[in-house]
C-alpha cells in the first residue's frame, strides 16, 4: 500500500519508461495549452483507436437506442475529445499542478460527508469511469482523506509511477488484493474511492441492468459496505467547459440489504444516472457488456 520500489530499466521496459517521461513532460505545460493539446488528441485518438473506437460506438447504439445515427456519432466524437483532454488531466493529476483547476472547481455535498466522518463512520465513495475521474479524485482529496482502490498496471514502471503520483495526494491506494485492508480503513472512519462499473472476472460477480442490459458486474459495494458499516455516497464528476463540478449525494439509505443483486443493480442504476448527466465523458471504449450471461448472445 505504500510507495513501490522503483523497478530498474531494462532494455525490456524501455518503452514504458519513455511513455512515463513523455507524461510526465506533457504534466507540465501550461494548462490552456493541455487543453487545446487535448482536442488535437482526441481527433488523433479518434482516427488510430480503430478497435476501441468500434467498441465506443456499440456502446452508445446498445445504450442510447433513442438516439439516431447522426446524434450517436457526434457523441462519439465529442467521446473522443473528452478522451484527449482526459490525458492529460490524468498526467497533470499524477505529476503536475493542479493550482488552474482548484480556481475553478465547485464541489456540492461536502457537508453532509463531513458529519458522517465526523460520527466516526466510514464512507465509500462510489463513482463511474469518467475521464475526469484522476483529476477530480485529486480535486477531491483537497477536501477529504480518501483512499482509493484499482487495478494495478501490467507495466512495472508505469505502476510505480501512477502509484507514487497518486500518493502525493491520496491517503492510501489498495489494489484488490488489499481488501481486508480497505476494510479495516473503513471500519475506522476512514474514505474509500471506488468504481465499480468494468466487467472484470471474479466469481464476486452478478448480471445486473445497466442501460437495460444484463452487465456482469462485481458485488465489492454491497461486501465492503457489509463488512464494514460504511455509508454509501455516490460521487459525480464532471468536466464543464475549463470548470468542474463534483457532487456528493447523499448517502444510499437502507444499504447494503441482504441481496447483493438487489444492491448491486441499484449501484448500476445510480452510476446509469451518472452517465445520463455526462454522456461524452463516460468511458465508452471500455467492453462494458463483454461477458454474458449463459446462453445470451454476444454484444461485440
């Protein structure tokens, strides 16, 4: 849970260690600039992602069926420039300054949270993958100790680099296999920051609606809420021209219940909300819908 050893280069890792140098130069310029840099990206992104760009665009058609072709289009493009500008937000809250964004936040439902801490009870803070999730996760902890959960990176440089940027601000990072740890934190009172919207394998895992569509997704909220005692607050971000918006819900009442689907597709639906409130800022490239359940078709 704390800083990694650096790990030695290698001609084998040469290339992450030239992609963590290059983020960590881009971190640095000025932020209007990352901005504009951003769009470009994005239009970059938008022409070389040829897989994740078809992936995007299954997406919004199984999500947003309402939609004709030409509106689901320019919410793939404008998915993409949100992806480029989302870069370079993840790179500036790693290793830069973020003094631009702290003059142009405004955070909603503080408060609340405050006093629960202040109780001495845990919070879990539940969010999708935006792509102002890194850079509204630091804005965040200006404010709160929070402690954060991921999946930790293939590449052994970049995984000592994001983790020890990210520990410049949060309390603690835990990966999956710390979850009694993250437990323990939350028994004490303390911040978890977790998303819990990816299909990824785990036998913890149910079909639950998102979108209408049955997503395998985790049961980690209603466990770690059942074992430790947390409240569960719902934690929104988003980008709003140069501004940002974060907003804490207030905390699910009457959770966990004794069903984890139960719970798991209300979490489904409040992060459904979530996308519904910022749709080109979801994280469209991602297989959401890749595992089915038995006998369904397939979706990619």
């Amino acid at each position: 849970m704390n800083n990694p050893a650096r790990p030695s280069f290698t001609p084998r890792n040469a290339f992450a260690w030239l992609g963590v140098a290059v983020l960590w130069l881009l971190a640095q310029l000025p932020w209007g600039m990352q901005r504009a840099l951003g769009n470009v990206l994005g239009s970059l992104l938008f022409i070389a992602l040829r897989k994740r760009r078809r992936i995007a665009a299954r997406n919004l058609a199984l999500c947003f069926p309402e939609h004709d072709d030409a509106a689901r289009r320019q919410l793939l493009r404008a998915h993409f420039a949100a992806l480029g500008v989302g870069v370079f937000e993840f790179a500036r809250a790693w290793w830069g300054s973020i003094a631009p964004m702290r003059r142009h936040v405004r955070i909603e439902g503080l408060a609340p949270v405050q006093a629960i801490l202040a109780s001495g009870r845990g919070v879990l803070l539940v969010s999708g993958h935006f792509t102002t999730l890194e850079l509204c996760g630091r804005l965040l902890c200006d404010h709160l100790p929070v402690s954060g959960m991921y999946r930790a990176h293939d590449s052994a440089p970049m995984e000592w680099a994001v983790r020890r940027g990210r520990l410049r601000y949060a309390s603690a990072m835990y990966t999956r296999e710390h979850v009694l740890a993250s437990v323990r934190g939350l028994k004490r009172g303390g911040v978890l920051w977790y998303a819990p919207d990816q299909d990824m394998l785990g036998r913890d895992r149910v079909f639950a609606p998102f979108f209408a569509i049955a997503a395998g997704t985790i049961t980690a909220t209603h466990q770690l809420a059942r074992l430790s005692g947390c409240a569960v607050v719902p934690f929104f971000h988003r980008r709003e021209g140069s501004r940002y918006l974060i907003r804490l819900a207030p905390a699910l009442a009457d959770f966990p219940s004794a069903d984890p689907l139960t719970d798991t597709t209300r979490i489904n639906a409040v992060i459904e909300a979530m996308v519904r409130a910022a749709p080109t800022q979801y994280l469209w490239i991602h297989q959401r819908f890749k595992r089915r359940p038995p006998g369904a078709p397939a979706l990619y």
